[in-house]
C-alpha cells in the first residue's frame, strides 16, 4: 500500500509538471541564468536531443528550484562561497582569489612592451580599478593580497600611475554585477582627467534610468534579489558624437536597445568591442586619448568625451596589438591604461605578444 501511494504521488508530480509546461508560456530569456532558452525543436534527425534540452529550459518553476538550492547551499550547507560568489544583504561579491603573481607581473610586462612602442612625446598613465571583492572584510572572506597586487604594478610599470582607490566605496558598484554605476564616477572622471592636465569641464549631465537591471553575478547567486537601477548620464552634446566599432559600424553612446537585453549594461557603448573610434564633433583640436581597457571602462568613457575630439578604445582581450599598433596615429596622443583587478590577476587573457 505505501509503494503504491509512493508510486502515484511520483506519477502526479511528473504528470503535473508536466502539464504545467505545457499551458505556461515558453521562455525566451532566463535572467536567473543569463542565456537564451531553448524553444520547441524542428522535427529532425536531433529532434530528441533537442527536446530533452527543451525541457529542461521550460520546466515549470524551473527558477524556483534554482533558487531553493542556492538557499540550501548557503543556508544549510553553509557553503557562503557558493558558485565562487559571496552574497552579503543582497550584494553579491564574485571571488578574486588567489593572487597571481606571475600574471600581475606579465601584465605589467605586457604594459611595458605597448609603452615602448609610443613616442617620446606621449603622455602615458594608467590607473587599476578595484573589483568588489577589494571592499570585503579580509577576516571573513577570502580576497586576495591587494596590496601587493597594487605594488607589484606600481613597482613595474613604467608610467604614471593615478590612484582612484580612495574616491571608491562599495556603494559606487551594482548590487548584482560587477561593475561601478555610471552617475557615481563623476569624481572618479574629474581625478582622471586632472591628472592628465585636462582642466576640468562641467557638463550638464541628465539622469535616465532603466530599472529592471539584473547583473552577470545575479546569475552566479541563484537567489531572487532585487534588480539594480541602472542609471546613465545624457547629455546633449553626444548628439554630435560620433561612435564607430570595428564590428559594426556607427553607434550611439548610448545603445538603449541594449536595456531590453541579456546585459542591459552593454547600453554603454553597445558593450564589448575590439576597437572604438569616438569622435567628439564638438571640438576641433585634434586632441586624441587612446585607452587599453576592460568592460569597466564603457561607463566612464562617455564622461571623457568633452575633454577630447578623438577618443580611441582597445579592448585587448578581443584584438591582439600587433593589429591595432599600425592603425593607431601616436602623434599628440595622451595614452591612458584603465584596467580592472580582475583582468590584472588574469592577465593571459589579453593579446600581447611578448
């Protein structure tokens, strides 16, 4: 009699959910996850395997589940790293941890070799933006040696640094991704371009906002946090900026297509790319900022542009530098490395052939 209830309780559960995947509307994005769903597949020769795909997508109260056993990871099991990320009032931290000592130095030597190929007369900087994980209480969570990160740079680079580190708090970064909010870095825009000899230039910024912003990390929890707002700083003067990508051509600014997809952060810019030409229209004196950047860079660029006619992008994790080196015009050029921790201790991932 048990087996038998046993048996008909699994067949309700199975049946059930069954049935409830097939009145509820199919999925096209999952935002727990960060991807694409699969949909119902063509009749083909991979139609079962692509079916099993499919139902595992479009299972009903599939978020429900996700979200129940990142609460048992870290509620019972204790496990506060789950996933490599640390979720602490609703911030989630992604883990940079351990120190890489020998990729901070290749970074560093990879740096050297771009310095040795500018001009005497070039102005070159760089400043290293600190990922989450900096903010976290090293007596509770594990985080890498930052100190040493920073001084083994310092100690190898061969330009002038700008520290930004003091002018940044955890209440600069999104709640659920990794990276700094754009209406807070103002300062951080005004340090930058002081220590470039740029004189500082108020602009008349207006706030938009989109509201529904779930970060990459907010994947990695599994736990249903509330979104951030993400804000972005308009003004009239990008109307007559020009932005040209390798990839695609011309582009605004801001993409605000982009807010309605998987990362509404690639409003800024249009997200990643190999190589970007910013023309400021608004200006006419030739000046040129070349920078050698990281994603972090998309949000705080737009706040560069009335310093400069020219702005160039590189995005050296995309492009290798031996392709960009002969396309690049060094002659009255500041040069600016802008580059987070988290690419720092990884530094494989950039394309420099030394």
């Amino acid at each position: 009699m048990k087996n038998k209830i046993i048996t008909i309780l699994f067949i309700i559960i199975i049946f059930g959910f069954g049935f409830m995947g097939i009145i509820f509307k199919d999925k096209e994005v999952s935002i727990f996850e960060r991807r694409k769903l699969a949909s119902f597949p063509i009749f083909n020769r991979d139609f079962t395997e692509n079916l099993d795909a499919y139902l595992l997508d479009q299972f009903a109260f599939r978020n429900e589940f996700i979200n129940f056993n990142s609460i048992i990871n870290r509620k019972v099991l204790n496990k506060i790293d789950n996933k490599d990320v640390y979720v602490i009032e609703d911030n989630i931290y992604e883990k940079n941890y351990p120190l890489n000592k020998e990729k901070v130095l290749k970074f560093a030597e990879k740096t050297n070799y771009i310095i040795s190929k500018c001009k005497e007369e070039n102005r070159i900087y760089y400043s290293i933006i600190p990922d989450k994980a900096y903010f976290l209480d090293e007596n509770k969570y594990l985080k890498l040696d930052y100190n040493q990160l920073y001084n083994l740079v310092n100690n190898n680079v061969n330009a002038k640094y700008i520290d930004i580190t003091n002018d940044l708090n955890i209440e600069d970064y999104y709640r659920t991704d990794i990276h700094w909010k754009q209406e807070n870095l103002q300062k951080v825009s005004k340090i930058i371009m002081e220590n470039i000899d740029q004189k500082y230039k108020y602009e008349n910024y207006k706030e938009k906002e989109y509201n529904n912003f779930y970060g990459a990390s907010y994947s990695k929890a599994g736990l249903k946090i509330e979104p951030d707002k993400l804000k972005y700083l308009y003004s009239n003067g990008f109307e007559n900026v020009e932005v040209k990508h390798l990839e695609y051509g011309y582009k605004k600014v801001y993409d605000e297509e982009k807010l309605e997809a998987v990362d509404s952060y690639d409003v800024f810019l249009s997200g990643p790319s190999s190589y970007i030409e910013i023309t400021n229209n608004n200006l006419n004196d030739n000046s040129t900022l070349i920078i050698f950047r990281d994603s972090f860079a998309s949000s705080i660029v737009p706040l560069f542009i009335p310093y400069y006619n020219n702005i160039i992008l590189i995005d050296l994790r995309y492009i290798d530098f031996e392709l960009v080196a002969e396309k690049i015009d060094l002659n009255n050029s500041d040069i600016l490395f802008l580059y987070s921790t988290l690419i720092i201790n990884n530094s494989d991932i950039l394309k420099v052939r030394i």
